[in-house]
C-alpha cells in the first residue's frame, strides 16, 4: 500500500491518499479542504478512488467530501456515531467560522462500525472505533498503518474539550485498543507529524 499525504485547510489538517500500487484503486481519509489540490494527486497518480473515509465528523475533516464525492463517484463512510454531523455546521463545528465558511456534505453512503473492513485493490483496513475526541472517532489499522485521525497524535492526543468530547474515553480506547497493536506501526494522525506505536508507549504523556 502506497500513501500520499497532503496539508490542507486554515489548520492544518493531514488529508490522505491510499492506494494500491498495483490495482491503482485507493482511498481518500479525511479530505478536510483543497478539493482541487486533491484531485490533481488522484489525476496525476491515475487513481481510481473507492471509498471517501471520514475519521470522524470535524468539518476540518470532511470540508472536501461533497466536492470529491461528486468528481469522484466515490461514496462516502463514517461512523454511525458520527454520521449527524456531516450535515450539521453546529455538529461539525463549522458555523464558528474557522473553515472560512459553513460545512455541509453529503450524507454518508456507508455506515461504519467496529470491526469493519475496508478494502481496495489487494489492501485492507479494519476499523478500530475510538470515542474520546468525537463520539464516533476511529481508527483504520493494517497494511502496516495506524491512520489514528485526530485520537491519537505524536506525543499527543486528540482535543476532549468539545461538546461531546471525554478525555476518559479517549485514553482508555488508545490504551485498549491501539497501544495493543504491534509496536512497528507507523501511525499517520489527522495533523503533524507521523510516529509509531513504540514511540508513543514510550514518550506520550497521557498514555503512560
């Protein structure tokens, strides 16, 4: 499997492009703006784009979604947990203006769950859900790959201090569910840089 990251968005986001080197079919995860930017690396790439997949339901996450959605006849997933906000500015926290404008995709085509699979081409991605930072945040782990969204960060974890956030939850789902996992994963978070599964047992301070 074969990763693309681009930086998009007024803050920063961590937008992502997997595929399958040799299918050429892939994923998009969390294409939170730049919409055209996108677009030319799934043009120049000569990808055929599956699946848009949604981390969880921030609009710095899904700001792109309706643009691509339709430019790619890609159907979208969420989590069932997530799932409101994608329409919702106030849910997706949207309407206070940091995007720049209102967010409103589309619904999602796939609802996602525990244990899921996600496949493309010869690759794929269990979902892993991981409530703390939204109610409905995952992680998608195989291929060698934690892509952590905004759970889990270098050194770091994801914001709990929304409406619907829970510090509690968050550590105890990263403990449970992710720390778990191999040690040799390369975790590819919804912003900064990447780390691994080794490195953040060692050094993150909300996960000793």
């Amino acid at each position: 499997m074969k990763i693309k990251a681009l930086v998009v968005g007024p803050i920063m986001e961590n937008c992502y492009i997997l595929y399958d080197e040799q299918t050429l079919e892939g994923i998009i995860v969390d294409p939170g703006d730049e919409a055209t930017s996108i677009l030319n690396v799934v043009d120049n790439l000569k990808l055929h784009i599956k699946y848009i997949v949604n981390t969880h339901g921030h609009a710095d996450h899904i700001g792109a979604n309706k643009e691509l959605g339709l430019a790619l006849k890609a159907k979208l997933a969420i989590h069932a947990d997530d799932a409101c906000m994608l329409t919702d500015p106030h849910l997706n926290l949207s309407e206070n203006g940091y995007m720049g404008r209102p967010i409103i995709s589309q619904p999602a085509d796939i609802i996602l769950h525990e244990g899921d699979i996600i496949s493309f081409g010869n690759c794929n991605l269990k979902v892993i859900h991981t409530p703390g930072h939204t109610p409905g945040g995952i992680c998608l782990v195989g291929e060698g790959v934690v892509m952590s969204g905004d759970s889990l960060f270098a050194g770091s974890i994801g914001r709990t201090d929304f409406p619907t956030g829970s510090m509690t939850d968050l550590i105890s789902n990263l403990k449970a569910k992710i720390l778990t996992l191999d040690e040799n994963l390369t975790v590819f978070p919804g912003h900064g840089g990447a780390t691994t599964i080794a490195y953040e047992k060692q050094i993150n301070p909300y996960l000793g």
